[in-house]
C-alpha cells in the first residue's frame, strides 16, 4: 500500500512539471552588438580604438574624421562600417563630409601640423623591456585572456619606453588599465602601460627609446606590476615576439 502511494506522488510530481519553463527555453536573448560609442571627456580616438580592439586609423575612417583625429565629448562615433550610409543619405554625407575636417581644421592648425612634422615615424626600431621585474604571466588568447604581459614590480620602480614614438593617451579612463599610458610608435605599431602608480608624461608628448615614463603601481588592479601590451593594426600580438631575450 505504501509503495502504490509512492508511486501516485511520483507520477504527481512529474505530471505537474510541464507547468514550469523547460531549461531549453530559458535562454537569454543574443546581446546586441556595439554599433557606436559617445565620446567622453579624456577620450582620445586611440584610446576608444584601444577599447574596442580596432585600428585608430579604421575608426578614424568609419567616422570620416582626418588628422589629427579631433573628437569631442558627447560626439556618436560607428564602430562600424554602416551601409545603410550609401543607400538614401550619399548626396547629404558627401556633402556634410567635406566640412567637418575643414571647420576643424582651421583652429588647431598651428599645434597639429608641428606634431606629426616633428614626430618622426618609427619605420623599424629595436624594441626594449619596459620593466626589469619578473615576467609572471604571459600573453594568452585562451579563456584567461591576457592581451600582454604581466611584469613583476614594487611600488614607484620605473616604468620605461619600449621604443621611440608620441603619447596619445594618458589618463585611467579605460576600465581595468587603472593609470594608462599609450605611445604611437609608427603607423603600426602602439604599445600600452598599465596600473601605473604615476604618469610622468602627457599626451601629445615625444618619446625616446628607454626614457622613463612612468612609475609601476597598483592601480586598477590587486597586485603591484606593470601590465605591457603590444598592438599591431589594433590587433593584440604576443609582446614576446618583439621583446629581446633576457
């Protein structure tokens, strides 16, 4: 008698499931892919470039913005290549295109001509550790996504340039760098600096091979070290490759 009982409150129970969702169905709607990103105060086209893992000069041209890449806080940039620009608006973007670098270009000439002249490009240049710590974790693609190198550090040590070019960015806008420096080396190659304790050049300002740049810290992070990354056509490489052998 007691076994039928059983039996019946089993039977009960597994016909009373229907009324919940199957797990098969409690699946979250697919994430919508980024498609623009507003500008804010501190932002540089390199550093939003940076972010998404684009080359600046890709979203530079998405965006039809010239040299020096001017942009201003609250401007939409597209991430993107659009299509839907070449459908109806071609007469009104061929038109309205043309006059944003004009417009833009008429104040700032004076300071932005005399950056790229006296900024030579980098062509080939031999590149050099930014720290003298130990390297304790290495580049990776897999599910622990290390886009460079993690190098041990005490707090205030120096943190140095890994080959001659221009800062373009420095400030903590972007998560999880904490104290960001990043230099333009050629028209490949840029290279970043991250956790910094203290920044010791600013944006806009030319760099030697070597020159001390920074001081290694904690920010952004729970651990003293310098995080170096290395981007060839803002695609993450392997700084191995291009570092020299200790």
């Amino acid at each position: 008698m007691i076994n039928i009982l059983i039996a019946f409150l089993v039977l009960s129970a597994c016909s009373s499931a229907p009324h919940h969702a199957p797990v098969a169905d409690r699946r979250q709607p697919p994430s919508d892919k980024l498609t623009h990103h507003v500008v804010s105060k501190g932002e540089t086209m390199f550093s939003i470039a940076w972010r998404y893992g684009i080359d600046y000069k890709t979203l530079a041209r998405y965006n039809g913005i010239a040299r020096p890449y001017t942009i201003y806080p609250g401007q939409r940039l597209r991430l993107h290549s659009s299509r839907v620009t070449y459908k109806s608006p071609v007469k009104s973007v061929t038109k309205t295109a043309p006059k944003t670098p004009v417009s833009r270009s008429k104040t700032p000439t004076k300071t932005v001509v005399k950056k790229p002249s006296s900024a030579p490009s980098y062509s080939s240049f031999k590149w050099r550790w930014p720290a003298k710590g130990k390297l304790i974790n290495g580049f990776s693609t897999s599910k622990g996504l290390n886009k460079g190198v993690d190098i041990a550090g005490r707090l205030g040590e120096s943190v140095s340039a890994a080959g001659p070019g221009v800062v373009v960015y420095a400030g903590n806008g972007l998560r999880g760098y904490g104290n960001l420096l990043i230099i333009k080396h050629n028209e490949k190659f840029l290279s970043a600096y991250a956790h910094n304790h203290r920044l010791l050049v600013a944006e806009g300002n030319q760099i030697k091979a070597g020159q001390k740049i920074a001081e290694i810290g904690s920010s952004g992070t729970d651990q003293t070290k310098l995080h170096f990354e290395i981007r060839r056509d803002g695609k993450p490489v392997d700084p191995l490759r291009y570092l020299p052998k200790r």
